[in-house]
RNA sequence: GGGGGCGUGGCGGAAUGGUAGACGCUACGGACUUAAAAUCCGUUGACUGUAAGGUCGUAUGGGUUCAAGUCCCUUCGCCCCCACCA
C-alpha cells in the first residue's frame, strides 16, 4: 500500500547527551526501541524512528576548561564518532529527521518557544536562592555540590546567594499535569505514581491571621478544623513579615538565626536530622476564630517556597509543631478528643492525629474530627468562609521551573535588557542568537557576561544601549520538544509545521531509563500542554505509551572486607575469586558499569568480536526490559552458539528451503509435519503477543530459540512445512538480529529484504492438536498425565482419567467423591 | 515518616488459579579429534530408592479453593521514589 495510506507509528527513544561512547546502556535503548520499529514496519505501519542529540551541558564546558578543545568541536566529535557506533549496532534510525541541540538550527527555535512562553505569561524572572561558588564566581547545580556542601570542582564551601532567575510557570499546569496522569494508561503504573507524588497536590485550606500591626498572615493547612488549637504561629526566616513582626528586644537574633539559614544548603537543612531551631520574633498574630493572641516565631522547618511560608502550629495534633513546642516551652491545646482517653495537654507525649471528636472548638464542638463528609475539616471550611476568613483550597508540592543557568554551553535566553523598556524579548527575525565562539574558558564566572561585544547592544524597541541576557538555558528546555521537532526536523521556517507534526504526535511508543520518570518527562508534558494551548498541537499527552529499561550492570568482584573492587585480570581463577593482595575470597555482584568498578564492557569490543546482533539478543534476552540486567561477557557466548546454529540450520541443512515451496494445502499433512507446523505456528503466536501489549523481548527470544531447535531436530527436512518453517524463522528473527536474517534470506534465494517482509500470519488451525495430554490429579495432586483424543468430552475425559494406569493405581479402593474435569487440561479426583 | 515494588534451582529468568523451574548460562558425563577449539548427545531443585516410584519444595507463618509461585492476611529481608510538605 502506498506510504501515506498506512497508519502511522511514532518510535521515539530518549536521545543521549554525545559523551563520544556508547555504553551498553545505550545498547539497551536502542535495540529496544529498533525491535520495536522494526516488527512495526513489518506489520504495515509507517513509521518514524529518530533519532538526534541532547547536546549542550556541562562536560563539554568542562573538557574546554581542561583540555582547551572549544565545546562545539568537542560535542561534534562526539556526534560524529557515536552515530557510526549506533549505525553498527544496526538500529533503523531515520537519520534524514536528525537533531542536534545545539545547532543554531535547532536552538533557534528553543528560543522562539522560549519566547512564546514569556508571551503567553508563563515566563518571568524573580530572586531565588541559588547555589554559589564564591571561587569559581558560578552558580552550581545540586548535583555539583558534593554531600559536604562543597564545590565539586573548586572545594569551596558553596554558599546559598539570591539571584534574579527566569522561571516557567509550571505550577499554573499543575492540576492538568496531575489530572491527565490517567489518560496515560500506557505508562507504567510507579511511573504515574512519582509523578503524582512530586506534584503533591494536598487539599486542605488558606487562612488569614491578623498580625498585631494589622497585616494578614495567611497561612495553609489540611487541617483547618485544628485551628481552636493553634497556640503560636511560625513563618520561614525567610517570609516578608519577619522584618515588620520583629521586635527591638529580638532584632538580633532574628538577624542571627537569618543568616544562619541563609548560610546553609538544602543538604545541611536536612543533614541536621530533627532537632528544632527557631527564634521568636516577638510579635503576635490574632487568631481568626477566636481572637486568640499568638506568638510568631521563625524557624527553618517551614520552608519559604512551600505553601505561604507560614504554618498555624498545633502541637497537640502535629508532632512537628509538639517537638517545637516542648523545646520551648509553648502552650498544647488539645481540640480533639478520642473516645478512649483523656488527652491533657500538659501529660501529652506525642501528638495525637487519631479519631476522635472536636473539643474546645465551638462552634464544631462534638463533630467528629477527620477529613470527609460531615466531618471538622468541612465544617471549618465552612465556618471560616463564612466569617471570611479562609477559604478551602488545594496545594501543590510542585514548584515553578528555574531555567536560567549561569554558563556558556546552553541555548542563550533570547531577551534585552534595556534601561528604558525594561525586559525587550529579541524579535523573531532576530533569532538566532547566536552563541559567541570567541569565548575564553577559565572556569571562573560566565564566559558570555565578559564579552563586551556580545552584551551590549541596542535596545530593539528603543535603540538605546542595552544588554543581552547572558543567562543561557537549562538543558531540560531543549529536550522538552525535541520530539515534536523530529517530525518536521529540516524546516527552517518554524519550529515545526503543525500539520506534519500533529500528523505522527502522540508519541505512540517512548522508550528511556527510570531517571527520567520525574523531570524530563514531567517538563515535555508540560510543554505539550503549553503548545496545544498556544494552537500548535492537538494532543494533550506527549507519549502515549512508555517503557522504563532498568539499568545495564557489570559484574564486579568485591572483598566484603575492604569494599574494594578487584581488576578481574588480576584474579587467577575466576571461578573461585580470591584477592591477590589480601588473599580474601570475593564475591560476584552487579553494579552500575564504572572504571572505579572495573566492570565496564565496552560495546564496540562486543561487536567487533560477536557482531551486532549477538549484542543485541543477549541483551534482549538476558532479562525483561525493565528490569536490571546483569551483563556478563561468558553469556554473550550462549547467544554467539545460538547465532551460529540457526545460521547452520538454514545454510547448511535447508535442503528443502531451497528448493522446496513452502506448505500447499493441496496435499493432507502426515503426524510430524502437523507437529512441525503445530511448532511453527506456536512461535508466530507467542512472538507475536511479546511485541504486542507488554513488551517481553526475553520470552520472544526464547521462542525463537524453541522454534529453531524444533526446525533442527525435524525428520522432514524435503517437506514444505519445513520450507515454511525456516522463513518464518528468518523472519521472526529479522527484528530481533536484523543482519544474520537478512543474510539468510538471501541464502535461501530471496531477491527482496526480509525487512519488507509482512509479519508471519498466524493460522489457528495449525494450533489445533489431534491429541492432548490430559494432567490426572488426586487430591490436588499431580499423579501422572495422559495422552488423549483432543475431541474427548467431559465425561470421556475423566473416564479416560479413571481408566488410565495411572487413575487405576491412585484410585484402587478409593471412593471418588467427586470429579472436576477442566477441558483440554486436568481432571481432579477429589476422594472422601 | 509517606508512597511503590520485589523475594522461584549454582546463575539469568519462565509460568491466563490447573504438570513449578520454559528458554538459556554454568557444571558434570559421553561422542568426534593425535590433541585442543568448535560441534553433537546426555544429566543437572533437594532428600530417598537398584529401579518403578515416593516425600519435600517458589522468603516466613496462616487463610480462601477440588487445586495457590499466582488471590487474602502476618512476619522477615532487599530495592526504588518522595520527605521537618504544614
């Protein structure tokens, strides 16, 4: 059929940051994702299988540093030298649709969506907390600051600075990305739930206290219905009511406790464990329902970017706000009573989040506490946005995106900064801005804020003197789209035409590792969403269907005693691993491939030695998709043997491939070619559903494995069912190990790629058996089996049960209670 | 602390509630070979038995069922995500 008539099959696999080698990671992605796009094509699709480059990011700016290789040759090397690697591997890669991030031709238009985001009001800038590195004058990511909080490449301590950063306003999507989390059936399940879970939506309330000075103090809570029992109040150091609340008395340390937060990273808050630190401020705040004056304390536990940065404290039904209280001596109010006990908040040990009823709490005194129906956290929604003093409402753990980065080898952030006019976004016309190669790579500071020439330049509403942003993107925004790109990836007049684009979009099959399940795939729905509300795309999901490959481990040898990894050359005998330094015994495991770890194997060794497809099976083979599999260089042996064999069993002893025509209906089959043909047709079905729902690469392996050894121990080599039975092979082995099949069909006399091939047609009726062997069961218990008719009837089923050598032998002397016959499976003697 | 997952031979792993261990690796035995490699054949859950066979067996203890690796509950162990999240 023609191309356009088919319907359509959009393969994407996760492209790799061009580091210059493949690892078997790689392998494992991609052999996957090329199975599937090549048993696709196979069943009539068209489909799109690309492939591109996530290629700006740190290690390029790294190797500039250190080795002074500017970083665009460096990632172009590294392209280079990884799409020769990948076309060995024998992947089915449109290349024609190749993108590379960092290509003006790409990025120029990551800087147009950038623009249609600031548009659309969903990009602004704002101070934020940042990871700074006071020697290398840089802003550091997470990642880069070791568990000391310490620079990863100077040692500084890394200080926390607040800088103004460009943020998406993701969180205005929050309820969608969470919501359309069911529509994406395809997805695995813990997949689904990580996400919910980041997005952390929890329902609860805002609610407004009254400072002493007459300002509101909103605070959020899931449980309003506590409220009667908030005894103080505390906001992050942080929070812009500190300055105001803050007495004389208390000034300094407030100020104290300020800078000591301010001081310390993300790691430190935490690493500190649970101890409670806070200041009071010496203020108060009115408490909305009872007029309750309270104290206002500051304390780093509430954090300033969650919820309003303020929380009521009950320290009776909170054991975060009860540990504060009993380390300084504040008040506990107990406003829920349970049924069993008498709560006191003097005695109390711990706080009491249990059943119970409202107490101290008029007008909710006797409701039953909890979330529901007719329970407190209703009637003091109710209550509160009745006097107008809070409302009921949802939060989200999700934070905004900051994608600004304070480096040179990223997508520049296409806007002007003018005295006059403020933020000018540079005009379309304009794009791309372009990176400046001109660049010197000193480690310290941005490359992009020295160079004069590159800033300053006219404003381009007012032409008056003014800056380039010289923040450049985070990576995350370039393959956020890249797969709406692809479609349509040589355009050079617009990110994408939309009707090519829409055409292939969703995303039919996504395939990538587990590390993604957060971010990446979080930012691309979000961006789909923002692009279909911009008018572009008709989806509102990005990926229709994802699978999670689990990692790729070597093995190691490991002293249990030292923790040290031992080079396998230096061990003697494998079999029995001994240390050559300590003469300990070591033991196998399997661990992410590292040099440390001296576990690493090398993809192109494999094939060079093996080949491709021997790679590609045993890493099919050796473990269902998403789980870890444990790479050994001894198994890739076992799939070399198998390999050879059915490379054997065609050249070698096809006699009847060749020459014979494949199975006519036109003369009656005897016992052993219905057997074979029985086999053959088994193989098509169980190959066929492992490619189908879930995706079980391993068993389908194994089935061919089945198949070629039913083909090799087949008598009737001269008979068509045996011509049949080697094509089919071929061509179910042509996803999986796409170049020993293509050879072999030629062997058999072929003129056309096996590639073209249509998928094998499963006739049922070759399934269809004369006979069946019966499992006879006593008691539950396997006892023996028997062949019979496959026509046999119930009853004729368990007479041939009874009457079978076996059933004589268990049910000698016995009185046969009852009889449960499964049809086409066991019969079970239930004795009394 | 919250959420999720997993536990099957020496190993990787198979099993719509219906013969547990498919398929493969390793190991052992044999054939071929002057020899080795490759290849081919056989054995390979444990205990027991000359054998036919029997008993036990899917982390643990219980339950549901004619029948449980599979469903339900207990306990133990391992892994992943989030986490002073109000």
């Amino acid at each position: 059929p023609a191309e356009s008539s088919k319907p359509k099959f959009y393969a994407l696999s996760m492209f790799p940051y061009p580091s210059g080698n493949l690892h078997m990671g790689h392998v494992r992605v991609y052999t996957i994702v090329d199975v599937i796009a090549r048993h696709k094509r196979m069943q009539g699709f068209r489909v799109l299988n690309p492939m591109g480059w996530d290629a700006f990011g740190l290690p390029a700016e790294n190797a500039a540093i250190e080795r002074n290789i500017p970083p665009a040759k460096w990632t172009y090397a590294n392209i280079d030298q990884m799409r020769e690697q990948l076309k060995d591997l024998g992947i089915s890669f449109d290349w024609d649709k190749e993108v590379t991030t960092c290509s003006p031709d790409y990025y120029q238009w990551t800087q147009w969506l950038f623009l249609q985001f600031l548009n659309m009001g969903l990009a602004y800038q704002k101070e934020a907390l940042v990871n700074w590195d006071p020697i290398d004058q840089t802003v550091l990511a997470n990642e880069q600051v070791d568990s000391e909080g310490k620079s990863w490449r100077s040692g500084a301590k890394v200080e926390r600075k607040q800088l103004r950063q460009w943020f998406f306003k993701i969180t205005d999507y929050a309820e969608q990305l969470l919501q359309d989390l069911d529509q994406l059936s395809g997805w695995p399940e813990r997949v689904r739930l990580m996400q919910a879970n980041w997005i952390g939506k929890s329902i609860g309330a805002h609610v407004t206290f009254t400072t002493q000075d007459g300002d509101d103090l909103t605070v959020f809570t899931t449980r309003p219905d506590t409220l009667w029992g908030a005894t103080f109040m505390v906001i992050s150091p942080e929070h812009p009511l500190v300055e105001k609340l803050t007495t004389p008395a208390q000034s300094e340390a407030i100020k104290a406790y300020q800078a000591e937060a301010a001081g310390k990273s993300e790691m430190d808050r935490t690493a500190e464990g649970r101890e409670k630190t806070g200041v009071w401020t010496g203020g108060y705040a009115i408490n909305p329902v009872n007029a309750e004056k309270i104290p206002v304390w500051i304390a780093d536990y509430v954090l300033v970017d969650y919820g309003t940065g303020a929380i009521m404290a009950v320290p009776a039904h909170d054991q975060r706000d009860f540990e504060f209280a009993k380390t300084f001596n504040l008040p506990i109010k107990v406003v829920v009573q349970p049924q069993d006990q008498t709560l006191d908040g003097e005695t109390l040990a711990a706080a009491y989040s249990g059943e119970g009823v409202m107490v101290n709490s008029e007008p909710l005194d006797g409701v039953p506490a909890g979330k529901g129906k007719g329970k407190s956290v209703e009637a003091a929604i109710a209550h509160l946005e009745a006097i107008h003093k809070g409302k009921g409402t949802s939060n989200y753990r999700l934070r905004d995106w900051l994608i600004s980065r304070q480096r040179y080898w990223g997508c520049p952030i296409p806007v002007v900064h003018c005295p006059q006019c403020g933020v000018v976004p540079v005009p379309d016309s304009e794009l791309p801005v372009k990176l400046p190669d001109n660049v010197e790579f000193s480690g310290k500071g941005s490359p992009l804020a020295k160079l004069e020439d590159w800033v300053n330049v006219p404003c381009p509403t007012c032409g008056t003197p003014a800056q380039r942003e010289t923040d450049t993107m985070d990576t995350f925004m370039c393959s956020s789209w890249y797969f709406m790109r692809y479609p349509d990836a040589q355009n050079s007049g617009a990110a994408f035409d939309p009707a090519v684009t829409n055409d292939w979009m969703p995303v039919d099959q996504y395939v990538g590792g587990i590390e993604h399940a957060i971010l990446h795939l979080l930012y691309s729905r979000f961006f789909t969403k923002v692009m279909r509300d911009r008018g572009l795309l008709t989806c509102d999901e990005p990926f229709k269907r994802l699978l999670t490959q689990g990692m790729v481990q070597g093995k190691t040898y490991k002293n249990p005693k030292t923790e040290r990894y031992v080079i396998p050359q230096n061990i003697k005998d494998l079999a029995n691993p001994v240390d050559p330094e300590t003469g300990d015994a070591l033991e196998i495991v399997y661990e992410k491939m590292s040099k440390s770890k001296h576990n690493g194997t090398a993809p192109g060794e494999v094939i060079t030695k093996y080949g491709a497809d021997t790679a590609r099976m045993n890493i099919l083979f050796k473990a269902p998709p998403e789980k870890d599999l444990e790479w050994d260089d001894a198994d890739v042996e076992g799939q070399f043997r198998f390999l050879n064999r059915v490379w054997r069993l065609v050249t070698e002893s096809s006699v009847g491939a060749k020459g014979i025509a494949p199975s006519s209906s036109t003369k009656p089959l005897i016992k052993a070619e219905k057997d074979l043909r029985r086999a053959v047709h088994t193989a098509i079905k169980e190959v066929s559903e492992d490619l189908q729902d879930e995706y079980q690469f391993n068993t389908a392996v194994s089935e061919l494995m089945k198949l070629s050894n039913a083909l090799n121990d087949a008598g009737i080599k001269q008979s068509g069912v045996y011509t049949e039975g080697i094509e089919t092979l071929i061509t179910l082995l042509a996803p999986f190990a796409p170049h020993i099949a293509e050879e072999l069909w030629k062997q058999i006399g072929k003129t056309s790629s096996v590639h073209q091939q249509p998928w094998p047609k499963l006739d049922p009726d070759a399934l269809i058996s004369d006979e069946l062997t019966l499992v006879i069961q006593v008691m539950g218990k396997t006892r023996g089996t028997v062949q019979v008719p496959a026509s046999a009837t119930r009853e004729e089923l368990e007479t041939y049960a009874r009457t079978s050598e076996v059933g004589q032998r268990y049910l000698e002397g016995q009185t046969v209670k009852k009889a449960i016959v499964v049809p086409g499976k066991l019969v079970n003697f239930v004795l009394s």
